[in-house]
C-alpha cells in the first residue's frame, strides 16, 4: 500500500469515527469471578485524578513510592481484577507477571466514584480485602465528598467522611496530606450535605 492509498484509508476511517465508538473501548474489571465494564471517565473524573496525581507526586518520594494513574490493573483476590483511578506503592512494587501490568501490593488505592454507578459496595469490599492496602479513598465526582478508609488491624479500619474545602486528609502509608481545595479545584460539584464535623 503506498502512501496515497494510506492517507485515503485514514480519512475514511476518521470521516466514519462517532464518539460513541470511545464507550466500546472500555476497560473491563472482573469482580468475583464476573466480567463488569469499568464506567467512562467524563471530565470532572479526568480533571479530579490529575488533581490528585499532582498533588501526592509533589509530597511523596519518589525514590520510595510510584504513583499509577488509570491503567494499571490491580490483583484484588483469586477471581477479581480493577483498574483504580490513583494507585500509590510504597516501596518496591510487585507484580504478578513478567511484563509488569498486573500489581498486587498496592499500598493506597484511590477510586473516583458517581452515585449513578451500580456495585461500589462490592468493589469496596474487595478493597478492603487486600492485605497490602492500607488506606482506601473515595472521591465523589457528583460532590464534594471523600470518604476514606485507614487500616488499623487485619478486620479493623477507620472510617471517616470530607466534605468542606477546609478539610484535609492525613494519608499516613504515604506521609501525604491532601486538601479537598486541591482535589477539587476546577470542579464544580454541590456541596455536601452531610456535616462532616458529625461523622469523623
């Protein structure tokens, strides 16, 4: 095929592109043994897992820790697979194959989550199952709400909810402190509700 001929495919290709045909590429996630497509990220999502990379990467060694953003799989158990948005491995990461896509000793996993989205309960359950996660945080995209998870023991975590701007999150596995200001600056989502002054 010469070079004619290519250009002429790649415009017909482009010419027949719809938007829609980006949802069919989704990653899938396997939870407990079944196939579950992982929702597409919209903007409030893209911008809230930059906040958060930038600012755990401007805080963190990077001699000790990696930070992975979106596209590495994470081993939660026998029968289950996830794509975190914000993983942070503090000291060597380990894999569970030779061409490194498969990590299994995440230290901190970050999951930015949509009320509209069915199964989170089970996915966190799975998260806390992880004997190497120490802390879990969910970022609501829909407002301004974290929820994050510290383990204490092997069955013991503490709970706590965010949910001003003020607010700052200590994450301890990684000597990291985080404001919501950071996480949600350029987002625009409703305040919460909930009282977080009540919860913690």
């Amino acid at each position: 095929m010469n070079q004619t001929t290519f250009d002429r495919a790649d415009n017909r290709n482009a010419k027949n592109f719809q938007p829609s045909g980006r949802r069919e590429a989704s990653k899938n996630e396997l939870l407990d043994g079944r196939i579950t497509p992982k929702p597409q990220a919209n903007r409030w999502h893209n911008l809230i897992a930059s906040n958060l990379v930038i600012a755990i990467g401007s805080r963190t060694n990077r001699n000790t820790c990696e930070i992975y953003a979106g596209g590495m799989q994470v081993r939660m158990g026998k029968d289950s697979v996830c794509f975190p948005d914000v993983i942070v491995v503090s000291g060597e990461p380990v894999f569970a194959d030779e061409a490194m896509e498969l990590l299994t000793n995440p230290s901190v996993l970050i999951e930015i989550v949509s009320s509209s989205v069915k199964g989170r309960t089970q996915k966190l359950e799975e998260f806390l199952a992880v004997p190497n996660i120490k802390e879990c945080v969910l970022v609501s995209e829909d407002e301004m709400r974290i929820e994050h998870y510290a383990r204490q023991s092997a069955k013991q975590w503490i709970y706590r909810i965010y949910n001003t701007r003020e607010d700052v999150i200590s994450l301890d596995a990684i000597t990291c402190k985080l404001s919501l200001a950071e996480v949600y600056a350029q987002i625009k989502v409703r305040e919460s509700e909930l009282n977080s002054k009540a919860v913690n």
